[in-house]
C-alpha cells in the first residue's frame, strides 16, 4: 500500500458574511490548532481575491507543537486586502503518519465600504 508523504487542504472561498460579501476586509490573525507534530510539518498559506497563488503565512514544523498564530505573511509583509479570502494548508508526513489538523480560525476587520 503506498503511503502519501505530502498533501493539502484548501478552503472554500471566504466572503464574509452576506452583509460583508462586498467589502474589503484584512485579515486580522490566522490560528491553526493541531495535535502534537512528530517529524510533521504544516505550512498555511492564503491568496486573496481569485488570485492564482498563494502567499505563504506561517509554517510549523517543532516535535510538539501544537498551534501556530500570525498577524503577517512569512515575508514580513501584512496579509493582503480583498473582498475573498481563500486559505491552504499544507503538509508533509513523517514515516508515513501526516499531522492532524483539528481547527483554523481567522480574525478580519472590514476596511472600507465596496
């Protein structure tokens, strides 16, 4: 049986709520909540407004970590503004156990009127 030693999960477009579909928004705080990591690593990403890539937010990878949190992109740079908002994570196994991934939360602020 053939093991997987990388993959990802991706979102589904996020507009906010019916009120908010149509205003910018900026990412406020990425959290990804996960079980111990053992070798395992996670990288979470995010592109905003049907952009065909994305940017690379945070990336866990200690023996036993458990969450990470950003307030920035992995460069430094502040998380993108956009009307949506898709995220990605991705992951790398270790001897053939991936990392479970238990929850991902996201803080936003509205920041003009479309």
């Amino acid at each position: 049986t053939a093991q997987f030693s990388a993959g990802y999960i991706e979102s589904l477009q996020f507009h906010g709520s019916s009120a908010e579909e149509g205003f910018q928004k900026r990412l406020k705080q990425l959290r990804i909540l996960f079980k111990p990591l053992a070798g395992q690593s996670i990288v979470a990403k995010i592109r905003n407004d049907y952009n065909s890539s994305f940017a690379t937010i945070v990336t866990a990878n200690t023996s036993g970590s458990v969450f990470v949190r950003a307030r920035q992109l992995a460069d430094g740079n502040p998380f993108p503004v956009g009307r949506m908002y898709q995220l990605r994570v991705e992951f790398t196994s270790s001897s053939g156990v991936a990392p479970t991934l238990i929850s991902a939360d996201v803080e936003y602020e509205i920041i003009e009127e479309s």
